[in-house]
C-alpha cells in the first residue's frame, strides 16, 4: 500500500464520523491502538520539540524503510502521532520526504485542533521529515 492509499484510506474512515465528538473519539482509539516505544527509548533525544505534551518518536532504518514508534502522555497527542505513524511508517526515506499529507485538511484535523494541538501535529510531521532526510542524507553518503 501506498503512503497515498494509506491516507486516502484514513480519510475513508473519518467520512463516516459526522461531528467531531466521534472523530475525537476515533483519534483516541487509533492512539490505545499504536505500537508502543519501547522505554528505552522514552529519553529527551526522542523528545518532539514544539509539541505542548510529551511526544517520543524512535526510528528504526530497516532494509531501506524508517518505521517508527512513538508515545504520548496525553491521550489526543497519541492518536495525531498513531494517525501520522500508520501513514508514512514502513516506506523509505525519500518517500517519507516527498509525501504530500493531505489527509490532515480532508478529515478536519486543521480547523477543529486547538492551535497548540496544530502546532504538535506539525511538529510531528516536521520530525518524522527529519528523520528521513537524516537517513536519505546517509545512504547517499554510503554510495
């Protein structure tokens, strides 16, 4: 599946949410749902910056693919970083890069967040970038 068919998807799946009491709803389902970091893992390095709640996100470059794990202490936080991670997890580098994720407008995520909680989706998204960049930046090294 694609990182197009994976949001398309989402989308699919939030289409039949009609008030965003459900849709709060689904987003915390999503996050009791997420892989969880392992503890290890749950240092400041992991730490997304710009996010109000604390936000870990691992990395892992496997076989030319990131997938990633993350948790949350807030439970709204959990599932916009599970909504991201079921997205853009498993694909390589350049992918992740390129990805146009326009699933955040199409389910409502930008006007119904508070501006904080925006600001954390987006500093979600820039870190996972981040990391892919990192890890595009180290595999041209190699060759």
């Amino acid at each position: 599946m694609t990182i197009n068919e994976k949001q398309d998807e989402l989308i699919e799946d939030f289409e039949f949410l009609t008030d965003w009491v459900d849709k709060y709803e689904q987003i915390i389902q999503l996050g009791k749902e997420l892989p969880l970091i392992d503890e290890q893992y749950k240092q400041d390095k992991y730490l997304i910056k710009g996010c109000q709640s604390k936000v870990w996100l691992y990395p892992e470059f496997k076989e030319g693919r990131i997938f990633f794990s993350a948790d949350s202490d807030a439970i709204i936080s959990k599932g916009l970083v599970s909504l991201i991670i079921n997205v853009l997890s498993g694909f390589s580098p350049e992918e992740i890069m390129n990805a146009d994720l326009y699933f955040i407008d199409r389910i409502g995520l930008k006007e119904h967040l508070s501006p904080t909680r925006s600001n954390g989706l987006l500093a979600m998204v820039k870190q996972i970038k981040l990391y892919a960049i990192a890890y595009d930046a180290a595999l041209v090294k190699k060759e």
